[in-house]
C-alpha cells in the first residue's frame, strides 16, 4: 500500500454483515447516493434554494454536497470507533495505541476536517465562515451540532487525543484527499448560509441512512468489493455506486412528483364554488416570480380543503416544489383528510406518489398501513414504503397528513430537526384550522414560516375564524423571512383571500353562500359541584325532534359531562316509547379505545356525513370538541356548551352543512319566516348554546371550564351573543366581526376596558409566546453557529403542545386462571420477537395494546399509587413504555387507579362516576343498548 492509498481494513460497519464493510466504500457510497437525491428526488425549487444559499450554480452545488458526503465519517478512522469490533479491525497494523476518552466519530469530524477545508482553500475569516461551518454540519450527522471551539479548530489533535496520531493521522488525511480526487476536487463555497448549512445537512444524513442499509451493504459485498485502495479501484467502486444509487431511492419511495395538467374542474368533479372560482382565475398572475404565502378565510363549509389543494398545486408548480404536507389539530382530523388526500393523489398525481400519514398512533390505521385481518398481509396498494414509515423519515415524502406538531417539530431545538425542515422545503406547506392553535403554538408556527419564507417555500394557511390580528402576525412572519417589510400585508377581507411574496400583496374578496344562524341562549343552572344541569333546555330543544325526526348534535366542553349528559338523554329517550322513532344515541370523545372510538368516528361519518344514504331519520350524537373540527358533518341542530366565539362558531359551521340534505330536513328546522313562502322554504342553520348562569341569569363559569377555555374569552362571547339582534347572525357577514370583538387585544374604547380575566389571558397568552422564543430555535438571520439549532438542557423539556399533561392507560380484565386479558386476547406481557439474544414486542403484540389504550389526563397516573399491574417488560419498549394498566372486575367492569374508581363501557368509554351519577350510570348500563 501506497502513500496515497487507503487502508480498506478499516471498517465502516460491521454489525449485522457476513463481513466488514470498508470505511473508503461507505464514503464513496454515500456521495454518489446524493448525487441520486439531487438529481432524481430533490425538487428544483429546492435545489435552486440550496444553491444561492452556497453562493454558487446549481451543477456546483451538487458536486459540493456530494464531496461532502464523501468526508462525513471520515473520523470512523480513529482508535476508540475501529476498538469497538475487534474482529473487524484484526486487520490493522501499525497503528499506535491510543489511551483517551472516548469520543464520539460525528464530533471528531466536527474537531478535524475544520483544518483539513482550511487547507482546500475554505475560508475562515469568523465562525460561520466555510471552513468552519461545514466542518460543522458534517458533525451534525447525527443530528445534533457542536459549539465552535477555536483551540478544537486549530489545534485538533491536541484538543481531542482520542482521534490518534500517526498511521491514524495519515490515513484521515488520505481518505480525505482521495475523497476529493474521486469526487472532482470542486472548489470551495463562497459562503454557507445557516439554512444552506441546515440543509446540506440533512441531505447528508439522508442519504447515509439510504447507504447504511444492510440490504443494499450486503448486496455489495456479495457483488465484491475493492480488494485495493487506490483510486483506480476505488473509482470503479464509486462508478458502481452511481449504478445503484438509484434503486436505493426508487425502493425507499423517494422520487419527483408531478401533476397532471388541468385546471380545478380536473382537480376535482364538481364545478368551483366562487372561492374556488377566484383562487383558481386570479392567484396564477401571482405566481410569475417568487413563492408566496396564502391565506384562505371563509365559512364553514365552503370547501376550503378542496380550494388548499388546487392552490397548493398552482403554487407548488410555480415555486417547482410539488406537494404537500397538509397539518391538522388532532390526529382524529388527520385520519379524516387522509382518505381525501388520497384520493386527490390517485386521479392527479405522477411520479412518486407515496402518502405519509405521520402522527403518534398513525401505524393503527387500516387505511395507511393497508394490512388485513392477518397481520402483514398488504390488501392494497400501500400509501408508502416501509422505508418512509420509519422514525423520522415521513416528512421526506411528497405528499404527507399529519398534525401541525409534525411541522412544528422542525423549528424546535431537538435532534434531526433539520432533516425535518429539508421535509418541508421541498413541498407546499397547507396548515389547517390556523385559528385552532394556542399562543405557544401560534409562536413556533411563527418561526416555522420565517424559516419557510427565508427558503422560498409556498404555505397556505386555512382558517374559517381567525382574528385579523393573528392573521397578520402570521403573514408578517412569513414576509419577515422573505427578507421583505411586513408592512406591506394587506387588509384582509373576509371571507376572501390574501397572498403575500416578496413581489407581490394582494387580499381578494370572495362571495360566499348567504346563510343565517339563528342563536338561541339558554341559561342553565349549576348544582352544588358547580356543574351545568342541561337536562330540562335538553328536552325543550330535543323535543320536536324526538316527534318530527332529525339530527342533533350535542357538544359539551368536557369528556365527564359529555359522558352525564349521554346518560340523562339515554335515560329520558327511554321514556318517550310510542311516541314515534325513538332517535338514535351515540356518544363520541377521547377518552375511548383507539378502537372504539375509530368505530364511533366511522359511524358518525357515514351517518352524518355528505352522502345521503346512511343518514338515519332520527338520531342524536353527544360529543366534545372532537367534532369541531375538519370532520364532514352535518346535522339539522346542534346544541353547544357556551364556547369561545371561535370554536363556537366552529360548532355551528355542523349545523346544516350540505345543501343536498336540505330536502330531508324535518319541518321544525325550518326557517318560520319562509315556511309559507312561494319559493322552496330555506334552512336555517340553529345553534342553541347552554349558557351557566347563577339565581340573577348572570354568567357563572362551572369550575372546570377554565382548565378548557380561557375564562375572559368565555365571558366576551356571552356578552357578544347577548348583543346580537334577534339572536340572528349574518353569514358570512357578521362573522368576522364577531371574532374580533371576542378577540381584540386592543380594548380600544371605554366600553370595552380589560377586566381582571382579559389581563390574566393576555398574561397567559405573552408567558406562552415567551416559552415559544425560549423553545425554538433562532430564525434565519439570527443563527451565528448551527449548535443554536439543537438546543439546551432546557428547551429539551418542552414539546409542541406547551403543558399538554397526559397520558394513557390500557384497561384489561382476567380470565378464570386470572390471565390478563384484552377483549378475548390474552395481554402481551412477554415479547414474541426474538433474535439471539435480543427481544421485542411484535408489531402485532403492540398493535393489540394501543388499540384498547385510552388518553386521561396526566394527573390520574400522578395520583396512583405503586406498584399497578403494567407488565415489567413494558419499559422495554418505546410504545409501550408510558402506559399504565388498570385491572377491570366485577359487573361493572370497574378498577382502580389510586384512589379514582374508574369504568370502561363500551357506550361511555372510561369514565369516573360517584355518588348519585354513579346509580344511573348503573341503571342507564343495564339497559337495552340499540347499537346493532
């Protein structure tokens, strides 16, 4: 072996290989597997984005990020990571010892290849200049980054004695310039931008986690591999990996989306509505230069998803970033706007046209993991690949559903966050609901579309209630990234639609279907726990349906009353036999089995939903906020908990929804006005709202409703419905001022002066906009050193739900030998998986437990008492780890959990009852359920 050889006895990986894979190959690997991203998988827009962000042209950029690749594991060529398989490095000779701590390989090549660039001719004038900055990102690998340290700089071997001297030293160095020979010696950047660096980043780990894999490791080695190291023989090895890089791609999902040309008639089978209409005529002259962000405000109802796709299509075209990822409040509305999705991507799209549905529990279900009733058998055609459905890597799909918290998680200062980020730079950004979230949320949404503004990535933004002024904050932030004044974001009209780049300003209104909500306040008294008793407002309202047939809805503000109020209308609709169909009743909220509630959800949908066949003649579903939201739903009533004016009217938007059901409608949902009228009498949307009122009819806040709702908002909206004439809202007329009045952080005139409870929200909502700033990471323009992206031990402990207390519990019965048991299952408490000596939880051991898992709030599990009865080797698996089971006996399958006596029905899910609700809890439980 030469001078200028490589050693191929130093091994790149070893663990579950017929031999060791040589160090030299891995690199040469992993470069020619960014050639295949930037050519076959990266979109354009991205690629351009990622070549200003290098100061260089595109065909530059690409020989750039390839050469880096070639140098990320360079320091795999040290003592203490070749130590680590002494079979593996048995062939190394004349290496000296080397007696250090140890030291992790990312970091050594965030130590080392600073001085080794220097000497390729990388600046290094300050910190964040080339030389140090990709020394930088290639340490970031692992997804972490280290703080610049001038004496690990400048003095790399002194500072960090674990990277060995000698032979060690020399074979670094050869591997390094043998890299760059092989990869064209491109010259160095001009300047690496904190993104640029970011995303270079993630380009690297990703395609050496598309490398690493064993298939493709063992493939080669079966294939053969150099017997020499120099470059001639390591020249055909990078040829060949150029052969096959592109399989490795094609096999993980990764590929360029397309859609087929059309316009919103080819996008969807139905004529555009005057929304669609105006977006799909007037946004493409808006489009001509840089991508923008779109904001889209209208009525319940009025399809703004369908009118988000077309435009997302119009604006990913443009920006030549195809795609999507479509983030909602709740993994329930998630799973809703999947289906739809997919069937968007089935007529429109080409290409690779994989589907991610990413939340915590998205793996239940049926839809996307397309597996039957035996475990692993596909029934369909998969929405992705086995490879995109693994940690981390479903946000590197063309088109992704998820929670917002998917996207979000870009901006937070954790590992491979960047890996996120290069996820969402390459597709359209749609963010649902954008009313929805709190002021935590609302400030990490804010740097997410800094950070998408800086790299020129499309975002729509859909909201059917939001205040102007968060409206504005959040086109502000985008523009802020953009480089651009943020004064230059127009008025929004509403309902209509606002578009602002860095070219371009425009707010557009729209018509939109004239309807009336006609709103009926019904005071209820509380009783002596400070509890709303609905009962008689709940008969009064229910009667003419109970006698005329229809569908109500009722919404109550808390799992428990929702779970009381089911019982009490369970109880009196037992009464009314013999006068006429007994309505249906069903009861839907969180606190079900995953399974469960996926049965009610289903049900509710194919009942309530667009289509007319299913739709029962009478029925009643009482809910909580669950149905507020994204889900198709439509009912001839609805009955609410008094609510923020925002979700309020949310609610109301179920009410009546689709004129096709209009015909059906019974006599009493009506509008009395135009019942005699010569034209076919019209519909008008009913809210009636259950407001807690004391002996005086002023409003009493029951005492859970604040942990909910904030109380001042509570409060402006009883005082804002009590002013409107008639009870009578104007749609989509009065909506917006509605909002604003309950929202306004003005209180610009006398009347309207801050109470006590206004302060206290707005203190609540500036502490939560605080814990944003101190939780996510800096924007753009405010990186120094790409370390300020992976944070600190204190960000660490938040998430992107800021006090989201929680947790889950699995509740099980035994069998006559005392087994634990779920449904007629026995319950996994051993893992099935085993491999030598390692043991797993099966897929389908996991999917059994969370299926019957339940959310309750986290101070139920705070309060139990040790030892439960959660197996041992749960704590073994990520899954299954953070649950807790409860041992259900007797004939009310009833258990403990500390002191809490809790119940699990298949009619009210896991429910806590005492005293008189406990009785009819009882009673209501032992009588006929009319479930099929």
């Amino acid at each position: 072996m030469s001078e200028t050889d490589v050693d191929l006895a130093l091994w790149g990986k070893s663990r579950g290989l017929p031999s060791p894979y040589p160090l030299a190959c891995h690199l040469l690997d992993a470069a020619a597997t960014v050639e295949a991203l930037w050519d076959g998988y990266l979109s354009p827009g991205l690629r351009t984005t990622l070549a200003a962000e290098l100061g260089c042209s595109s065909e530059q950029a690409r020989n750039l990020l390839a050469y880096w690749a070639a140098l990320h594991d360079v320091c795999k060529c040290m003592p203490c990571f070749q130590d680590q398989d002494k079979t593996a490095c048995s062939g190394l000779s004349g290496y000296e010892s080397v007696s250090a701590p140890y030291a992790r390989h990312d970091f050594a090549a965030h130590v080392w290849l600073g001085r080794f660039l220097l000497a390729d001719g990388y600046a290094m004038v300050r910190k964040n200049s080339p030389a140090f900055r990709v020394a930088q990102l290639l340490g970031g690998h692992h997804g972490t980054f280290a703080p610049f340290n001038h004496r690990e700089f400048t003095q790399p071997l002194d500072a960090l004695p674990a990277l060995g001297r000698g032979k060690w030293e020399e074979q670094r160095q050869a591997l390094a310039t043998l890299m760059r020979t092989l990869l064209g010696g491109p010259p160095p950047p001009a300047t690496v931008s904190a993104a640029g660096g970011a995303l270079a980043c993630a380009v690297v780990i990703l395609a050496d986690w598309l490398a690493s894999q064993d298939n493709f490791l063992a493939q080669r080695l079966n294939a053969g591999i150099p017997t020499r190291g120099d470059a001639t023989a390591l020249r055909a090895h990078l040829q060949q990996s150029r052969t096959m890089a592109p399989d490795l791609l094609r096999l993980a999902g990764l590929g360029q989306l397309a859609f087929t040309a059309g316009d919103f008639r080819d996008d969807f089978p139905f004529a555009p509505n005057d929304l669609q209409q105006s977006v799909s005529e007037r946004l493409p002259d808006l489009l001509d230069t840089d991508p923008g962000l779109l904001l889209i405000t209208a009525p319940m109802g009025e399809g703004k998803t369908e009118t988000a796709l077309h435009a997302g299509r119009l604006m990913g075209e443009a920006a030549q970033t195809p795609g999507y990822f479509i983030g909602l409040p709740t993994m329930a509305t998630s799973d809703q706007m999947l289906g739809r999705v997919d069937d968007f991507r089935r007529r429109r799209v080409q290409g690779a046209d994989s589907l991610t549905l990413l939340h915590g529990m998205a793996w239940l279900n049926s839809a996307y993991t397309a597996e039957g009733d035996e475990a692993g058998v596909v029934t369909g055609d998969p929405m992705a690949t086995p490879w995109l459905r693994g940690s981390k890597r479903g946000l590197l799909s063309n088109l992704s559903v998820g929670t917002i918290d998917q996207a979000l998680m870009a901006v937070l200062r954790g590992r491979h966050n960047v890996l996120r980020m290069l996820g969402l730079a390459s597709k359209v950004l749609v963010i649902d609901e954008a009313h929805a979230y709190d002021a935590y949320m609302q400030g990490l949404l804010k740097v997410l579309l800094e950070w998408l503004g800086s790299l020129k990535v499309p975002v729509v933004l859909l909201s059917a209630t939001l205040p102007v002024a968060t409206g504005r904050r959040l086109a502000e932030a985008y523009l802020a990234g953009a480089g651009c004044a943020t004064s230059k974001v127009p008025e929004l009209t509403y309902p209509g639609w606002l578009y602002v780049s860095p070219t371009a300003a425009t707010s557009m209104p729209v018509r939109s279907r004239e309807r009336t909500l006609h709103i009926e306040l019904h005071g209820v008294p509380l009783d002596g726990e400070q509890r709303p008793m609905r009962t008689t407002a709940l008969r009064q309202a229910l009667r003419p349906l109970v006698q005329q047939g229809g569908c109500a809805a009722v919404i109550c503000n808390t799992v428990a009353e929702a779970q009381r109020t089911y019982l009490e209308l369970k109880a009196w609709l037992g009464e009314q036999v013999g006068a006429g169909e007994v309505p249906a009743l069903r009861l839907l909220h969180s606190r079900f089995p995953a399974y469960r509630r996926a049965e009610i959800t289903e049900e509710a949908v194919r009942w309530f939903g667009k289509d007319e066949g299913a739709r029962p003649n009478a029925a009643i579903l009482v809910a909580t906020q669950v149905i507020e939201q994204s889900l198709d739903l439509d009912f001839d009533l609805v009955i609410s908990d008094l609510a923020p004016m925002a979700m309020l009217l949310q609610r109301a938007g179920r009410c009546q929804r689709h004129m096709q059901h209009d015909k059906w409608r019974p006599a009493w949902a009506i509008d009395e006005a135009n019942a005699c009228a010569k034209t076919q009498p019209r519909p008008t949307m009913r809210l009636t709202v259950l407001t807690p009122v004391d002996e005086s009819g002023g409003l009493r806040i029951p005492r859970s409703w604040p942990f909910v709702y904030p109380a001042a908002l509570l409060r402006r909206t009883w005082q804002a419905l009590k002013g409107l004439p008639q009870g009578r809202v104007a749609i989509p007329g009065d909506v917006q001022q509605l909002v604003d009045q309950v929202y306004d952080e003005a209180f610009g005139d006398e009347a309207s002066r801050p109470t006590e409870e206004d302060l206290a929200r707005l203190a609540d909502e500036q502490t939560k906009d605080l814990y944003a700033k101190m939780a996510a990471i800096p924007v753009p323009s405010a990186v120094d050193d790409l370390s300020q992206l992976t944070g600190d031990d204190f960000v660490t402990e938040y998430s992107t739900r800021l006090g989201a207390d929680s947790g889950r519990v699995v509740c099980c019965t035994a069998d006559s030998g005392g087994q634990p048991m779920l449904g007629d299952q026995p319950l996994p408490v051993k893992p099935n998986g085993k491999k030598g000596d390692r043991t797993w939880f099966t897929k389908q051991q996991v999917r059994q437990v969370l299926m019957h898992a339940v959310p309750v709030p986290g101070n139920w599990l705070r309060e139990r008492s040790d030892p439960d009865d959660t197996p041992p080797d749960w704590d073994n698996s990520p899954h299954l780890r953070d649950l807790v089971v409860v041992r259900l006996a007797g004939p009310q399958s009833s258990g403990m959990l500390g002191d809490r006596e809790l119940w699990l029905s298949r009619e009210l899910g896991l429910s806590e009852f005492s005293g008189d609700h406990r009785e009819v809890a009882a009673h209501a439980l032992s009588t006929r359920d009319d479930e099929p």
